[in-house]
C-alpha cells in the first residue's frame, strides 16, 4: 500500500467517525457511491444438491448461501394443514473477525427472529397437504406467493445512508429495515434509534419509496 | 536482483551469484542450505538483506512501535489496546492488549510517576515494545520524547495540544491537562 | 499425550540420549523394549467382558504406569426404520473417558477434546465393518445387540494408545454374549396372547399382540426373545481373534540418516519428541497381517519411504506385542478357570 | 433434538424423507462409475472470496464445496504463554450439506475433519515466528459429497487461504484421499465409493519439499494396499499442487 494510503488507514482504525464524517462532508461514501446508491446483487439458485433447494446470493462483498431442507413431521394440532417453516440464521466466525465460534450471537439471533416474523406473518405459503409418497427425482416446488425483500438504510449524523457497509455499520445512529414484496406491499418496517428530520420528507417515508423503487429494480434477479 | 517472477512458500530461491551470500529478511528461510521462499511474493533485495515483504498486519514484536488507545488505568500499569503495529492498522474487531508498567512512562525519575498524570482513559499513545510480557499482553514503554500520547480529548470534548512534554491545552476552555505527550513529528 | 512442563534443557538431553549410539534412555531401556505390561480380565462382574491393564507398573511399591480399564457391556436394541438406531447385526459403540486425576494439568475442554480424539480412533478402528463380529444380531428386523465399549484412562504415564488398544481387545476377548431364544406368539382366539413356553412372564403387550378377534389363522412369528438359561454368560464374542494391537513409534527429530524410533514413551519421552506415528495391525491366522488404521500425530515431516521402512518395523513390533497379549489372555482364561473350578469344588 | 433457545426451532420430531433404496448396482470388480480409478474429480479453487478475512479460499470438487477463511494471527485468549504461535482450526458442516439434515450444534464429526486438517498443517506453517498469537482456521463444509474428500479439499483449501494471508508457510499443503475397491486403488472416492470400499487413506504432503505431513488411514487394507494407495496419493498431490500454485499467483497478480 502507497505511504499515503497506510497513513488513511491508520487514521480510519484509530477515528472511524471522524473518518466518515469527513467522507460524508464532501457527501461521498468510503467506498465511492453516493449517500442514495445501492451495491449491486448477484443471485443463482440450486446449486447445492444436497439440499432440496438452494441460494447464494452476494450483495457486495456480502455472500449468503441459503439451504432448504425438507422434513416429514407431525403438524400441530390447531393447524392440521399448515407445515412448518423453520428459518435459522447463522453467522459463523468464518464472515466477520467480530463473530466468535460457538452458539449463535445475539445479532444473529436477532436477525433470524426478524426472519421468521416476516415468513410466519406472511403465511403465504401452502405446505404440500396431500402428497404423501416422495420421489427421488419429481418434487414438486413448495409455492412461494410473495416474494418479500428487505432494504436497509442508516443515519448518520442527518444523513440518509443506503445500503451501509460493514465499517459504516457501528457508527450509524438509526437504522431502518423495510420489507417489501414484489408488489410494493409493506411487509415490515422496523426502525431502530431516533428519526431525524431531513429535508421535507420524514426520514422514514423516504426509506419506504426508495425500497420500492430498488424492489422493482430487483424484481428481475429474483426468480 | 529482485528476480521478477513471483514465489510461492517452499519455492527454492536461487542464490543471487555475485557478490556475498545476503542476510535474511522475512519471507525466507534455508532448508539444507538452499533458500526457499516462505510467502507468496517478488524476492527483494536491499543493501545486504534479501525479503519477501508483504505489507501485512501482524503481532507486535521487540522494538515494535505500536499505536494504541487506553482502556484501564490503574496506580502500578495503563493497559493498552494496541491497534497498529509497525505503521500498518490491525483489522477492526483485532487488538492486542499491551500494558504501559508506571516505571516504563517515562526515562526521568522514574519512581515518581503517577500515571494519572500520564495517561486518561481514550487517548491514543504510540509506543515501544519492549518485551512479550506475559501471557495477556506485552509490555510497552514510551519512555522516548517521540513516544507518548499521541491525541486526547479534554474534558470539554476537545481534541487537546501538546504545550509541553507532560501537559497538553484544550482549544476552547484554555485548561491544562497533565499528559506524557510524544514529541510532534 | 501428557504435555507436563519439561524444561529445553531436559528435552534437548532426552533427545540426545536417544540418538546417541548405543541410544541412551532415562530407564535404561533398549529402543524398542516395552515396559512390564499387568493385564487381568474378568474384572467388572457386571460387564459381559471387562479387563484391567497396566503398563509400567514399577513392582515394588505398585504404583506409577500408565492404567486403562475397559468395560464391554451389551444392550438390546430394537431395529426398527422408525426412529430405534439399531442395526441388524448388531453394532459397537467406543468411547474413552479420561479421569481428571490422569491430566491434572489439563483444563476441562481440553479434557474433553483428548477424550474425544482417544474415542475418534478407537472406534473409527473397532467399529469398521471389516471387524464386525458375527454374532451380535438377535431377531432380524426386531432386536440386536448393542455392544458398548467403554474404556476408562485411570492414569496417563505415556503410551495410552498402545494401552488402550491392549486393554480393548482383552475386554472383547473376555466378552460374553447371552444365548438368546426366540419367542412365538400364537394368535389365539383368548383376549390375552401366551407365550408357547410354558412359566409366566411379564411380556409388555405391544400392539402387534393385540390383534382382531375374527383373525383366526395362528401366525407363528418371532416378536420376542428370552435368555433361556440365567447362568451360563454365553458364548464367546464371534471372531475375537481378529481385534488389533496398536504400537506407537516415537519418531525424534533431528536424527540423520536412517530415522531412529523407540516404543513405549514415558511423560518425559513424549515431550521431546512430538512426532509419533500410530500403527493399528491385526493378524488374522491365514493371510498376511491386516492395516487396521494409520495416523501420523504431532508436528514434523516424513519421507514416504521413511514411513514405508516404519509400517516394515511396525508390523514386527505388533507381532510381537500380539503374541505376548495372546498367550497372557489364554492364561488367563486359565486362570478364571481354575479359580471357578476350586470355588465349586470346596463348596 | 435439544430445545435450543438460541434458534428458532421446528417441532421436537422430524424425520427425513426415507426413499426406496436403489443403490448403486455395484459389484466386486465391477469398472468405477464415470471415472478411472486414478482421476479425481476436477479442482476449482479461489482465493481471496471473503474479504473480511486476513486470508481466504473457496474449493469445489464436484459435490464438495468448502469454504475457508484465515483470520490472526491474533492474541490468544486465555491460554498460557507459549512462544510457539498455535494453530487453531475449527470445522463446521452448514445443516443442508449432508443428505440428512445436520443439527447446527457441534457434533462429533466436525472436531474429527478439524483435528485431520490441523495434523495437515501444522507442521508446514512456520509457528515459531509468532510467539503468543494463534491462528484461527474457520471451515465451512457448505456440501459434502465424502468425509474424506472433505478432509483431503479441507486441507488444501485451509493451505491456500493460509498463502493468502500472508502467514509464513515451509510449503504448501496439498492432500488426496484413496479408498481400496475390491483390488483396485481408487482416488478421491465419492461418499457412495466410500461405503463400498473396505479402508480408505487420506494423505496430506508437501509437494515442494516432499515431505509428508499426516497419514490418516482407517478400514482394512493389506500393508502393500497402504503403501499403494501412499504413493498414488502422493503423485497426485502434486498435480494439485500446480492447480494451488496457479490459482495463487493470479490472485496475487492481480
């Protein structure tokens, strides 16, 4: 690395607010986009054949890989025909230094929890009643109504950030997460840390009409 | 010579042919008197001393000028949390944890020290290794008039200046905070 | 495994006995010589099959060596493709268990993992199916044994493998398994079904006993088994003369030339040098002696002709080993069988 | 399964699907399945993948897909002081990477990958120039076609990404599994070779200077079958060796 470029490394372990803040002065982010602009998404499906189905998608430098596995079991007794969808989020020491080995960390459980409310609230997905035999090679897809996606923002300093990065992250003051599906319904806001006031619009109603129009942008990745 | 292709580890380094055998620097090591490369890189050399540098970070050494800031104090020692080893940052989340001892603050009278007149909790203070200590953390001195505090807030949430090499001011409320300040470069 | 705190200096002067010419060794062993090895069997009167082994014992005071008890216990299982885990035929399950008091020094996770790589390799070894014995299966598709192998490490003083292994193919060696007979229901037309057998017995109705009472056709079908006769033990474990014997070679490091390797380590041995190659063989009577499984432990390298002339060393130390356990357990057959007979006969 | 508070957990039971058992029609000296006994399955290795980690590497052979990341050397928390450095490699199985459904916990299986790929390393990385600090190793087993392709691709992956953090190796690691067929060796056997064959081998060595790090060897094999399926494994490591080598030079090109 350049002297110069050591030297902004250094001063972005030791200060990383007042690093972004002189970013978000000259109103650009540290990794060159504007406050609005989102990373681009990169999605394949079935690639794990153990699993009954499966995603990576990578957002950024974000990678997640997604596994479906199907089980027989009893269903409850209020809701004869209604399965089970069983959402787990893991984040392992292997993505982040700041993840630790052993049971799942707070933010994970967290983020699996928001996870399930958005899936179980949305009960838009059948389970296959009535098919009893299973085939090795016919299955019939598990169908899917809506397709939900979630969009994040933060605040930092009175600035609206899209899509904020690993280092931007801790230094944010709010963070806001809209859920939208593919037809521009709310799915779920949620809105941690205090709103501020920008401009005209409140922060939030912003939030909500930029998820729907980067949800219709998506709308063509997502199968 | 710095040959131009790259090396992998275990890759045999052939021996610069004039002059005298070079000393080694990091990134190479002799196995059955042949040089073999032990990182992936371009072998350089300079002066004397043949290296594979890579520009990484890693854990402070002797003689290692660290930077970190102060997590605890206490009347015998000020504990470190050292984020850049040898000018090049630890990635965030990575700290070593070093420990100023009251007898390593500073070269004169060293029986009078009192580190709360050294250190506050917060300030950044570029040190020097002095040995690996023990098993929680190194040991570290800045007993050197370019070692010390390197930048702290005052009371007033300002950042301070160094006037002299034990006090630093605060730009808005004028008031003198006692600290071990590092020279300015 | 013991990793007790030896100072460089002490290594350093272990290293160079043992590759020193003639080798040198803190107890004045040759190289390959074991220390004395006291195995008894029959120790668990519980157990079906149990053995108590020492090696290193210093004889007179009795104390100090390296200790392993092993325990074979069986246990019915139902095979069924539900949720029971048995398997017709049978199956064996190892674990080791180290006592804190053998690894005062090792804090209660690293217990846990010495215990869990000790299990690793028994049972990855014992449980193959090359070495499955034949008669571990009760009714098939019903019932089977379960046969576990439960060995305890009561003190560590170096070559716990060698040990281990010792000790395992003794219990086995010793392991009973009841005669088992099987029990028909004839579907009668009374409520309740009896046993063809005569004598009472408290059988758990499970639901193929209850069956309509317009079925009128008498199905024999083994749904039970009984242990007909309390106090014979049983017949012996199939195939008990094929479980292996383990020798570990100690490699030091630093040895030009021809490698140098000595056998059962003590502590001290252990800590200068960590390389250490496993080697698990069994003799079967006709063929040519069987690789059971291999490892190479600790930090350091090997040519592969280096390993080749160690397997080539390794097999006559297991040989060898192999014949002294052998004879040792026929004595000791002997033994329990000479102090059976004198019980009945002063009674 | 245990009640785990920490995950969201189905009901108590379930049980896989259990489908009609077409195994594979194999027979003793029946020719292997869409390869030659000594082929193994094509190497796609890339280092670098996760940018947050000091070193990192993704490998996929076939239906064996790890990924691997190098993070350290970092202070080591609670140990004694030690001036060798330690290497520490933890292994995980993702729940959908086997046909049945592993539990997220720690099992068994994941410490015993994680002690064969430690005995793969630790001898090749130059530990002695970190006094203090461990290494930390994190493998995610993301599907699993074969415990011992697992080690064997574990092993090279953990290698590689070690090489792309930058930490002093003596060479790299490269490793190859054999399992004997009936009287044939066959190379980097698949989960359903693996049922079918009576022992298998994994080797793991250093191609540049030839030395050989961990033998791990488990099932029944004759000594000349061992010391068969040894040389074999050997030769083929350095052929993956040069796949390493390549893969590495053009991330570092770059």
């Amino acid at each position: 690395m350049a002297d110069s470029a050591l030297k902004a490394s250094i001063f972005q372990r030791l200060h990383p607010r007042a690093y972004l803040e002189r970013f978000v002065a000259e109103s650009v982010r540290p990794d060159g986009r504007p406050f609005d602009a989102w990373r681009d998404v990169s999605v394949n499906v079935g690639s794990i054949s153990t699993a009954n189905g499966s995603a990576l998608v990578r957002l950024g430098e974000t990678t997640i890989v997604c596994g479906v596995k199907a089980e027989i079991a009893e269903p409850e007794l209020d809701a004869p025909d209604q399965g089970f969808l069983v959402p787990n989020i893991d984040l392992p020491a292997l993505c982040s230094p700041k993840f630790k080995p052993g049971p799942p960390s707070d933010e994970a459980q967290v983020l699996s929890d928001r996870l399930n409310e958005v899936l179980s609230s949305y009960q838009h997905i059948t389970s296959e009643n009535g098919l009893t035999t299973c085939s090795r090679t016919a299955s019939s897809p598990l169908q899917m109504l809506k397709t939900p996606v979630s969009f994040s923002f933060g605040v930092f300093d009175a600035t609206l950030l899209a899509d904020p990065t690993a280092f931007e992250e801790p230094l944010l003051d709010t963070t806001i997460s809209v859920v939208v599906d593919e037809n521009g319904d709310l799915v779920s806001v949620v809105q941690l840390g205090p709103g501020v006031d920008t401009g005209a619009a409140d922060t939030l109603s912003t939030c909500i009409s930029s998820a729907k129009t980067r949800r219709v942008v998506l709308g063509g990745q997502i199968p | 010579m710095s040959s131009s292709s790259y090396c992998l580890p275990g890759q045999p380094i052939p021996l610069p042919r004039n002059g005298p055998v070079p000393q080694l620097g990091g990134g190479i090591y002799v196995r059955d008197s042949e040089l073999r490369a032990s990182l992936v890189g371009i072998p350089q050399q300079e002066g004397p001393v043949l290296s594979i540098s890579r520009v990484r970070p890693r854990p402070p050494a002797i003689n290692s000028v660290v930077l970190g800031s102060v997590t605890r104090l206490s009347p015998l020692q000020a504990t470190l949390s050292i984020s850049v080893v040898d000018g090049v940052p630890l990635p965030a989340g990575e700290e070593f944890t070093g420990v100023i001892r009251s007898q390593d603050v500073r070269a004169t009278e060293k029986d009078r020290v009192k580190i709360g007149d050294s250190f506050r909790g917060g300030d950044v203070v570029r040190g020097v290794v002095i040995s690996l200590g023990d098993a929680r953390s190194y040991f570290v001195t800045t007993a050197r008039n370019d070692l010390g505090v390197v930048f702290a807030v005052s009371e007033a949430g300002k950042t301070m200046v160094p006037v002299s090499w034990q006090s630093m001011r605060c730009p808005e409320t004028g008031r003198l905070e006692k600290r071990k300040c590092a020279k300015p470069e | 495994m013991t990793s007790i705190s030896t100072s460089k200096a002490e290594i350093s002067y272990i290293q160079s006995g043992l590759l020193s010419t003639p080798p040198l060794r803190a107890d004045g062993r040759g190289l390959h010589d074991f220390r004395t090895i006291s195995l008894e069997t029959g120790v668990a009167p519980l157990a079906n099959g149990s053995a108590h082994l020492n090696i290193g014992k210093n004889p007179h005071d009795g104390g100090g060596g390296t200790e392993v008890l092993a325990a074979a216990k069986l246990e019915v299982e139902n095979v069924d493709l539900g949720g029971g885990e048995g398997v017709d035929g049978g199956r064996i399950v190892c674990t080791v268990s180290c006592s804190p008091s053998a690894y005062p020094h090792l804090s209660a996770p690293a217990l846990d993992d010495l215990q869990h790589d000790m299990s690793t390799l028994l049972h990855q070894t014992l449980a193959h199916p090359s070495l499955h014995p034949p008669n571990l299966g009760i009714l098939t598709g019903k019932k089977s044994w379960l046969l576990n192998l439960d060995c305890v490490v009561l003190a560590d003083a170096g070559n716990t493998y060698d040990a281990l292994f010792m000790a395992a193919r003794a219990a086995l060696w010793d392991c009973k398994v009841p005669r088992t007979r099987a029990v028909e229901y004839k579907a009668a037309a009374a409520p309740g079904a009896q046993a063809v057998e005569s004598g009472e017995m408290d059988v758990d109705h499970d639901a193929e006993a209850q069956q309509s009472g317009f079925d009128t056709r008498s199905i024999a079908r083994a749904v039970d088994f009984e242990l007909p006769d309390y106090w014979d033990e049983g017949k012996v474990l199939g195939g008990r003369e094929r479980w292996p014997v383990c020798v570990t070679l100690n490699v030091p490091p630093g040895s030009k030339g021809p490698l140098v390797h000595y056998l059962d380590a003590i502590p001290q041995e252990e800590a200068a040098t960590p390389l250490r190659l496993l080697l698990v063989f069994s003799f079967p009577p006709a063929s040519s002696p069987n690789l059971q499984a291999m490892r190479v432990l600790g930090s350091g390298e090997l040519e592969s002709d280096q390993i080749r002339d160690f397997v080539a060393n390794g097999e006559k130390h297991a040989h060898k080993i192999w014949d002294a356990l052998n004879g040792k357990l026929k004595e000791e057959d002997h033994r329990r069988g000479q102090k059976a007979r004198d019980r009945f006969a002063r009674r | 399964m245990a009640l785990d508070r920490r995950r969201i957990n189905g009901p108590e039971e379930s049980f896989p699907p259990i489908f009609d058992s077409d195994a594979l029609q194999w027979k003793v000296g029946d020719a292997r399945k869409d390869r030659s006994p000594a082929d193994i399955r094509p190497i796609f290795l890339q280092p670098g993948l996760i940018s947050q980690a000091n070193g990192s590497a993704y490998i996929e052979t076939a239906k064996t897909k790890i990924a691997c990341a190098v993070y350290g050397p970092r202070q080591s928390k609670n140990t004694a002081y030690s001036e060798m450095g330690r290497l520490n490699v933890e292994v995980k199985f993702t729940p959908f990477s086997c046909i049945r459904r592993r539990a997220p916990m720690r099992d068994a299986e994941d410490r015993s990958i994680a002690v064969a790929i430690h005995q793969a390393l630790v001898s090749s990385v130059r530990l002695e120039l970190l006094p203090k600090s461990t290494i930390d190793i994190f493998v995610t087993i993301i599907e699993s076609d074969g415990l011992d392709g697992c080690v064997a691709s574990g092993s090279v992956a953990a290698s590689t990404a070690l090489a792309d953090a930058g930490i002093e190796l003596l060479g790299l690691v490269t490793s190859c599994a054999a399992s004997v067929v009936g009287k044939e060796i066959w190379l980097d056997p698949t989960e359903e070779e693996g049922r079918l064959s009576k022992g298998t081998l994994v080797l793991s060595c250093m191609p540049a200077l030839k030395k050989v790090t961990s033998v791990w060897q488990t099932g029944e094999m004759k000594v000349a079958e061992a010391l068969g399926c040894m040389d074999a494994c050997q030769e083929k490591c350095t052929e993956i060796h040069s796949v390493v080598a390549q893969a590495l030079l053009e991330s570092a090109k770059i």
